[in-house]
C-alpha cells in the first residue's frame, strides 16, 4: 500500500503512516479571527449555559442519547478536485471511514483497540494510533453533538465577531491536548466556526458551518468549510445524513482480523 503523510508527526519507526487522502488533515474545534469586542449577552451567562444552550438547538438531550449510529456522505472539493467522503460512526466509540477520489479508495475502520484499513484493491493493514485521531477527527458532528466529551477546560471568552456574525467565544482543549475554541451565535445558539489550535495533534485548521436543518430529531449542519489556509479550503455537502442506520458493507471486521483485503 502507497502510503503518504509527510504533514504528520514522526511515529515509531515501523509504524506505517495514514493512507493517501484528499484532504489528509484531521480537524476538530475553534476560534474566531476577530477580537474580543465586548461581552453584552455573555457577561450574565456561564460558559455552561453557553454550551447547554447550544446542545439544546442542535442535539436536545432526548435525540442525542437516541443515537446508536450516525452516517454522513458528503460531496467534497478541495484544491485537488472532487471527492467523496462517508463516516459511519457506531456508539459508543467505532468508526468507519471511507474517501473516494480519481485517485484512490481509502476505507479505514477503527476501535479502541485498533485501527486499520488502506486503499481499496491493496492489502489492508493496521495504522498508529494518530490515525485514530484523524478519523475520529472526520466525525465532524459528532464533534458538536458529543462537545462536553470531546473536549475540556471550558472558558468563556465573552462576545467576539467572526464572518459578520456576533458569537460568544469558548476556549477549551481536546482530546488531544490542543487548544481549541468554539463560537456560538448569540441569535440561536448554533455553532457558527470551530478551530484547532497548532499545538494539537491536528491543527491548525478552521472549520465553519451552514444550512442547519432537522434530522432525526437534530438540528445538523449539511454544509461546512474546512480551511487549512487561505489557498486550502474544503468544501463539503452532506448529501446523506441517517442516524440509527448503516450499511451492511460498513460493518467493522472483527477486531482479532485486522488484516482484509476488499475490491475496488
């Protein structure tokens, strides 16, 4: 299997690295560009209040402990051309990834014990942990809908502005130890930008989101921008999104069989 990850920190040395992707960086959470202008709304709100106001428009408690699965496909671009993305993500904590562009195939499942996958018509192999990070990284709504897990350290930041739109800011951590912070609209209580600190294991990046409607009893994002700078940014259009609900073909091999091998 070809593989290339040259943007990756260094593993142990005979750890091989993540498979070949279009867009080969993993995400997850926020800060605004703008700086703090005030906190109006936010000074008589605790950052507690902030976070459970935004589950409530996105997740209400009931529908988000209702989920047992969550799959999402979307249609990409990026600064190297169309491709397509599926995450299936299994609770409490398993996940399949696939990417499909001119190039290459790539399906990658993953458990706490191990992860393992690589290009459709090769043969299969386990991955390092960092891996694991970059698809957990790709549950992007997940990212929101599990935040109080996914992340730590909350701190109200007070109200800032990011792409015209008045937010409340939230520095935080993730999993990873990274800075992180959020911005939540003051209007409704969406989610308006995410970023990931450099000092994480998968910034920097920033990531936004649009056209927010009902799922399942969710209020889901189906349209985002990862930018990784100025001259890389991803688009992704969710064209799927089915919660409680996956494909037989997605199903994880068993864990003692990490090594398969699927056609094209």
């Amino acid at each position: 299997m070809k593989i290339d990850r040259g943007d990756a920190p260094a593993e142990a040395d005979a750890a091989p690295p993540a498979p070949n992707l279009p867009y080969g960086r993993s995400l997850i959470a926020a800060v605004l560009v703008a700086a703090s202008v005030g906190c109006a709304e936010g000074e008589s709100l605790s950052v507690e209040q902030v976070i459970d106001n935004m589950l409530a428009a996105t997740a209400p408690e009931r529908s988000r402990n209702a989920i047992q699965s969550l799959t999402t496909t979307a249609d990409c671009m990026g600064p190297d051309g169309e491709f397509e993305t599926t995450v299936t993500s299994i609770r409490p904590d398993t996940v399949y990834f696939r990417q499909a562009s001119a190039r290459a195939i790539t399906e990658i499942w993953s458990t706490p014990e191990r992860t393992w996958g690589g290009n459709a018509g090769e043969e299969y192999e386990l991955l390092t942990p960092r891996v694991r990070d970059f698809i957990r990284a790709q549950e992007f709504h997940l990212m929101i809908i599990d935040l109080k897990t996914r992340f730590a350290d909350f701190e109200l930041l007070g109200r800032q502005e990011t792409g015209g739109q008045d937010c409340l800011g939230v520095s935080m951590q993730d999993d990873a130890g990274g800075d992180a912070f959020l911005c939540v609209r003051t209007d409704n209580w969406l989610p308006v930008e995410l970023r990931l600190d450099r000092e994480s294991a998968t910034g920097p990046v920033r990531i936004t989101f649009e056209d927010w409607r009902d799922t399942d009893g969710l209020n889901l994002f189906h349209s985002m921008q990862v930018i990784e700078d100025p001259d890389r940014v991803f688009t992704y259009d969710f064209v799927d999104i089915s919660v409680n609900t996956f494909a037989y073909e997605m199903r994880v091999p068993p864990p003692e069989m990490p090594k398969v091998r699927r056609g094209d």
